[in-house]
C-alpha cells in the first residue's frame, strides 16, 4: 500500500497579548515574538520598562504549545520545528500579517514607528516575517541568536537595508560564539546592510536597560 503525504488548510485561532492601549499619543508599536518554551504574556513581563503611554508592545505567540514538565503544570510554545517547515514558516509568517492588520485597525500606521523583536527562537521567526511578509517596520531587533538562512540571499539583504538593524546578545551567551557573531556582521556589511550591535553583561535572556536604550535611539 502507497503512502502518501497531504495538507490541507484550516482556520484556528492565535492568542497574542498585549501592554499598553491604542491611542492617538502613540509613538511607537513593537511586535515581540518569544523564545522557545515562553508564552506571550511571560516574555510580555520584559517589556515593562517601556510601558509609559507612548508605546503599545504586541506579544505574539507561537502556534504550537507544549508541557515544558513531566507534571504537565508548565506550559510553553514553540514556532516551529524541522518537520514540516516550510508550511510552519507559511502558517506562523501568514499569523503575523493578520496581527499587524489587526492592530493598524486600531492604530494609525502613519503615525507611529514600528519595532519587530525577536528573542532566541524567535529571532527566526522575527527575521522570516520581514523577509517573507509585507510587513513595514522602521527598525528589527535581533536578539540572542543569529539570523536565519534566508538572509543569504540578494533579496534578504535588500529588506534589511530598508530598515534600522539592531543585533543585541549578551557577553555571556552561550549559544553564540564571537565568531559567529564577527562573521554575521562581516557578511551585513559586505552586502551594504548597516548594523547597530549591542552587548551586556548577562546571558541568554533579556536585558531591560538594552531594551530601553533601543526605544529611545541611538
């Protein structure tokens, strides 16, 4: 008997969370996608320090949630895996495009400026939506993690060069090497793609100094 492999599309539901309301003094939107095993509203608790009126930060959440312990109490997402993943990628990139209309339902895109972060496993995801979707946004914060292949092409690097790249990662970070890191940015510049790094002390995590400094600009 011949096996065959299918896809079929359906219509779920997404959960996002959000710090802040909708209001015409807004200045600035952040769209944040987390790390691998976070939900929205945890990875949302880093966000505080910029919840003074002038900013709305929308926290997404993976499609895929998972038990994180053999008691089944804690629970985290994921945004994809290896399996399947390009229908993963299309399912959570065709996500963010609803979130970012969804939003500017409510908000006047014209404006605001728009920051798309991306913590660890959601650097990716981060990057991937810029690349793939018809998202605008004035800056991209990657953090904690490299970018994604897709960022190899021609194409890739023309979006990065139509935006503010911030590349953020702690000095004691683990999961990526300083030559990793000088060979990334060596590989931005010599397509013509300007990047800001930042480091700080600490390690695979957020840094709410770092991240404040980011809102208010070089």
């Amino acid at each position: 008997m011949e096996r065959r492999e299918h896809h079929i599309k359906i219509e779920r539901t997404a959960r996002y969370v959000t710090l802040g309301t909708p209001h015409h003094g807004l200045a600035q939107v952040w769209f944040a996608c987390h790390g691998y095993g976070q939900l929205a509203h945890e990875f949302l608790d880093h966000f505080g320090v910029l919840n003074d009126g002038t900013r709305l930060i929308v926290a997404a959440e993976g499609l895929s949630r998972f038990y994180r312990d053999a008691a089944h109490r804690e629970i985290g997402a994921s945004w994809m895996t290896s399996e399947d993943r390009l229908n993963e990628i299309d399912d959570y990139v065709a996500y963010l495009e609803s979130l970012y209309t969804h939003v500017f339902e409510r908000v006047d895109r014209d404006a605001v400026d728009v920051f798309v972060l991306g913590f660890s496993q959601g650097v990716a995801t981060a990057a991937r939506w810029i690349a793939h979707g018809t998202v605008h946004a004035e800056h991209l914060v990657l953090w904690a993690e490299l970018m994604p292949p897709e960022f190899r092409s021609r194409e890739g690097f023309r979006r990065l060069r139509a935006l503010d790249l911030t590349l953020v990662y702690g000095t004691r970070d683990k999961s990526i090497t300083s030559a990793q890191l000088a060979e990334q940015q060596e590989r931005l510049e010599a397509h013509g793609v300007e990047a800001r790094q930042l480091s700080f002390d600490g390690g695979h995590r957020m840094d709410r100094d770092t991240l404040l400094a980011i809102a208010k600009g070089p």
